[in-house]
C-alpha cells in the first residue's frame, strides 16, 4: 500500500485531445517535467540545507506545487493545503517576497495534522498577479509543549502539545518577521536547529517560486494555465477508466482499530469505512468511527470537504492498476478528488474532533486509514489487494551528552509491507514516502550510543502464499543515562493478512533484554528512564501475508530459512515445511511437508474470516476472534 506517487502520463477515453484543452503534447510534457523538477528541487535544497536530523537525515518533509485555484499540481509526494492561507490573506494583497507560515491544526483546513509539522507558503507571480503556490512541511524537533519532541503521549488538550501559530505573514516582500522567529524559536528546546530549518524551507519555497515563474515569463500566464488543467484532467479521466472501473458497483463496509490513546487503558478505537461504487465515483463515508479518544490520536479530516483526505487515500487506489509499473505511473494530484465523494460523521469523533483536543498521535488514525481502504476494496475486488503494511512510529532518547548539553534523537523507522497477490511485501519501507532511518555513523558521532545491530527481525512477516515484508530489529547501548521515548501503535494489534494470509509480527521495545532490569514498554512512552550500559532493542512490524501459507513455495520457504527472513520452527509452524540437514546440506523433506500440511489444513475450522488479525484482536475484544465485517 505505497503511498507514495509519482508523475506519470495518462490518456483519456475518445481522443486523447480532448482533455487537453487545446495544449500541445510536447509542451504539456514541458511543464509536467518543470513542475516535477521544481518540486525536487525545493526538496532537494531543504535536504541539503537544514539542520535537525528529523529534516535532514530523515526526511520527514515534503513540498508540493499548487495553483491559484488551490489545487495539487504534482504528484510525486503529498503536501499540505494553500486553503487556510488563502482563507485568511486574500490572493490580492500577496506581494512578491512574501512567505506565509502556519502549523494550528484546527486551522489548517486539514492539511496539517499535528503541531510539529511546520508549514511555509510562497505565491508564485506573473504579471503582477498571484499564479501558482510553492510549499513546503515538515516535522520539526521540538516545538515547545510538555515534554522534549512536542510528542506528549498522555496529551488531554492541544495546548500541551506545543506553539500553536495560525497563518500568519512569516517574510513581508523579502523582509523576515523577526519577532514572529524569535517567538518561535524561544519556545523550542532546539531553537538553532528550528531556526535553520525554518530558514531554510523559506529559502527553498522562495527558490521554487522563482523557477516556477520562469515557467510562466517563457510560454505566458495562458498557456501553462491551460497546461494545469489538462495535467488535472488527464489524472481524473486516467483514475475513472483504469482504477475506477475495478471496483464493482455497490456497498462495502470494514473497520479497523487504533489500539490505546495513552490516556485510557488499550482499547479498540474503530474507524470504520463504508463504500459506495457508482460509475462515476466512489463515496467514502466514515460513519461508525469511534468518539474522539482522550489521548492525542485524533484527526482533524472534516475540513475542506475532506480535501486532504481525498488525496492521502487515493494513492491506495493505484493498487488496482494493471501491473505494478502501471502503478508507479500514476499521479496522485488534484484530479483525484472530483472523483471521492467523503461523509463524515457528527464532530466529536476520531476524525472530527472539537477543540482543543489533542493530535500530536494523529498517525495511529490517518496511517489506519490507508489500510481501512485498502481492506474495504479487497473485499470488493476479492483480494487482489495488499496485506496491512508498516505504520509510522517514532522512537528516540534524549538527556545529556557528556558536555552536558541537552540532545534530542528522534528517529521513524519503518517495518514491512504487506504480501500481495503476485509477490511478497518489502522489508524494512518507510510509509512517509523518501523517509528514511537515521545513518548508524551520524548517531554514533553525534549523540551517547552505539548501535549494535541493525537488521531485519526474523519472523515479523506475516505467513502467507506471499510473504509480508520485515520489520527492523535495532539495538541501541546507552553510554550515559538518558530517557527513552516512542509514539508507536501496532504494539497489541498486528498488520493483518488477508485471503488466508496471516499477520505479521506487533512492534515490540523491550530495554535491558536478558538483564536484570528487563522490561517491556508499550508503544507510548514519554520519559522511561534508560541506565548507561542498558540496551534498548525496538522490533518494528511486519507485513501481513497475502494467500494460504500452506500453499508457499517450499523452495521459497528455503529461501527464507538460509536468507535469516524465516525461522526452521516457523517454517514447520507456519508453512508445513520440514527441513532436513544443516548449513549448505539444508533441504526440504518434500514427503514429510506434504503429510504435514495435509494434517494443518484437516485441523483448520470450516469457516475462517477474510482477514487475520492476530491474536491481539482477542485480547482487546474481550475474547471474539474476529468482527462480522472479517467475513464476507
């Protein structure tokens, strides 16, 4: 379920001119590729320029191209929305030079989930007139708040999370807001590293500005406007005949669960999805989502008639594409969203929650999704869709270091994607597409530990015809005291498989393993206490498997063995594969496997459900195996 998405080219039913607008196919490609460039460059050039490790050495950031009328243009990353800017500084009163700040999520319109995500928006001019927008987010270090990486787990109230800024005029013609910098900056545990990225999106927005206007002195304000709306056009007519047309007319319903809030005891947070497949779209109604929870792992969706939301699910929408090159193709821009249709339910629910309550978890609801629609459509289109995938999670440390400076490492490693229909999941992908971990050299040299291992945990793909992808499996060892933190979910539940798949491995952080002070954590942890000379082992999950793993190749099942993906318990356990010899000798016992998987599957009930949750369903559900909707 990548969400990730890239440019690409599309046609259009009938002649392919007539979603053209009358622009010619070699300059429609001119501006395609200068949009897609610029949009790299932007990125590139905060990647380069930047000092917190989230920004620079993760990549959690993204840019974004929009025009005037406020739509996506690219579609290689996701973004933010220009709504809320628009909103409160009408297109008039832009001049160039300006650049616009904000991060409040409840007034974003959407487009900003949780405070540390710090936005920046330039307009672009062309005669004087406002033709374009360049932006850029990213999650910073700290922005004030409770506790150090503005991430409170126990938040009950936005206002513990951070500085809220609603948008506000960060740069006038050119000229920075210094006062507004310094407010910023004051209330970061990290001001210099803040300052500098803050700098550094500007300067790169204001960059991307520039080029973007070069596009416009070149072929005229007419032109490429005309070129925007083909390039939108081509996506919606491209999604309608070749994604659209996949899903069988009709209703479909599946949920899925956050599974804590750090504030109440782990419970099951519902956030369900029922579609609707019309021939000319698909309505996506979220009634039956739980009430907003206490703790931060509420989304504000209900904005901009679901704006944002449309297009952060309908990369999942690409799955269905003819091939997985085909797939990669498609653009997720503003095309998409005349063709979703979003209800929301009444306000004071999980994505429609009333202020002040917190966000700063938000991922555990809107990462969900993705995999809320990708279950719902498997149930439509017989599962040719992927297992459940990795979610976001974030883990770190902070204290001390040995000259006594305060020192924040916060990293988001990611976990495996789910099996599919034609091939096993990916190891180790990160959802945030370009997001990375953090290179074992820069930790070492910067912050007082040593990373011991890093490599993929054995077992955490879930069993199935194919594979779902592995989780990492790190160790961290302390040099001096510190605090351990994480904002991770997946830690009860599991990513399901599907179609007789299996699901994968629960995130796990278990400190000082083998010790004498050996614990587990859950996922969210704010401030656990770690001794120098303590290890801090974090397993993230693994995909779920896709198809029966009793029908997995047995030379596939070898593979995994010798490769360290697959234990031999679980290739017997899992798979029904014996293995017989040692080392290089290591072989499959093809008549014993065969007597073995024969006697699992006289063993199974008659009616098993579509999906695999994992045992941590039950345990949350008060003992049911699965819900009603896991048929179908």
């Amino acid at each position: 379920m990548s969400v990730t998405a890239t440019t690409g080219t599309a046609g259009t039913a009938g002649n392919p001119q007539d979603a053209l607008h009358g622009v010619d196919p070699v300059l429609l490609e001119i501006v395609e590729g200068t949009l897609a460039s610029v949009e790299m460059e932007v990125e590139t050039a905060i990647g380069r320029t930047s000092r917190s490790p989230m920004i620079r050495d993760a990549h959690d950031f993204r840019a974004g191209i929009h025009d005037r009328k406020l739509r996506k243009l690219t579609g290689r990353s996701y973004s933010a929305l220009v709504h809320p800017v628009a909103r409160d500084f009408p297109l008039e009163t832009m001049r160039p030079g300006d650049v616009f700040f904000h991060n409040d999520v409840y007034e974003s319109e959407g487009g900003i989930g949780h405070l540390p995500d710090l936005c920046v928006t330039v307009p672009v001019f062309a005669d004087g007139q406002v033709v374009a927008f360049v932006q850029a987010f990213g999650h910073h270090d700290d922005i004030g708040g409770c506790c150090p990486g503005s991430m409170p787990s126990g938040a009950t109230s936005v206002y513990e999370e951070g500085l809220m800024v609603p948008p506000i005029k960060l740069w006038d013609q050119g000229v920075p807001n210094q006062a507004a910098l310094r407010i910023m900056t004051r209330n970061s545990r990290m001001p210099d590293s803040l300052a500098a990225d803050l700098d550094a999106e500007c300067s790169a927005c204001l960059m991307g500005s520039r080029r973007l206007g070069e596009l416009f002195e070149r072929y005229g304000r007419e032109t490429v406007e005309a070129c925007f709306d083909a390039i939108l056009d081509k996506t919606t007519e491209t999604y309608r005949r070749e994604i659209l047309s996949k899903i069988p007319d009709g209703e479909y319903v599946w949920e899925d669960y956050a599974e804590h809030d750090g504030v109440d005891e782990p419970m099951l947070h519902t956030q369900r999805i029922t579609l609707t497949k019309t021939p000319e779209k698909i309505v996506i109604d979220f009634t039956g989502t739980s009430r907003q929870a206490k703790g931060p792992i509420n989304h504000c969706g209900d904005y901009a008639d679901g704006n944002f939301l449309k297009k952060w699910l309908a990369p999942i929408l690409r799955n269905l594409a003819d091939t997985p090159e085909r797939m990669a193709e498609l653009d997720v821009n503003e095309g998409v969203v005349p063709l979703i249709e979003m209800k929301f339910p009444e306000k004071g629910t999980l994505l429609t929650p009333i202020f002040p309550a917190p966000t700063n978890a938000r991922t555990f609801v809107i990462l969900r999704l993705l995999g809320v629609l990708a279950g719902v459509l498997a149930k439509a289109v017989d599962g040719k869709m992927p297992a459940d995938q990795e979610t976001i999670r974030y883990t770190g440390v902070y204290g001390h270091d040995a000259d006594g400076r305060d020192y924040l490492m916060r990293e988001v490693l990611g976990g495996g994607s789910g099996g599919r229909y034609y091939a096993d999941g990916e190891d180790t992908i990160h959802v945030v597409p370009d997001s990375r971990n953090l290179p074992t050299e820069f930790t070492e040299s910067r912050f007082p530990f040593l990373v011991e291992r890093l490599g993929l945990a054995t077992d955490s793909g879930g069993p199935g015809q194919f594979r779902g992808g592995l989780g990492y499996e790190k160790h961290i060892r302390m040099l001096l005291d510190a605090s351990f933190m994480s904002i991770a979910d997946r830690s009860i539940l599991a990513c399901w498989g599907v179609k007789g798949g299996k699901a994968g491995r629960s995130f796990q952080v278990v400190i000082d393993p083998g010790g004498p002070n050996e614990r587990e954590m859950d996922g969210l942890v704010d401030d656990e206490p770690v001794k120098a000379g303590e290890v801090i082992r974090i397993r993230t999950t693994g995909g779920g498997g896709w198809g029966d793993p009793l029908d997995r190749l047995t030379a596939s099942v070898l593979r995994d063995v010798q490769w360290g993906k697959v234990s031999r318990g679980a290739a017997a356990d899992d798979y029904g594969v014996v293995l017989t010899g040692e080392g290089d000798a290591l072989a499959v016992d093809e008549p014993a496997t065969a007597a073995l998987r024969a006697s699992m599957r006289a063993e199974r009930p008659e009616v098993e459900p579509f999906f695999d949750r994992g045992p941590g369903y039950a345990l949350l559900s008060g003992g049911e195996a699965y819900p009603a909707v896991d048929l179908l």
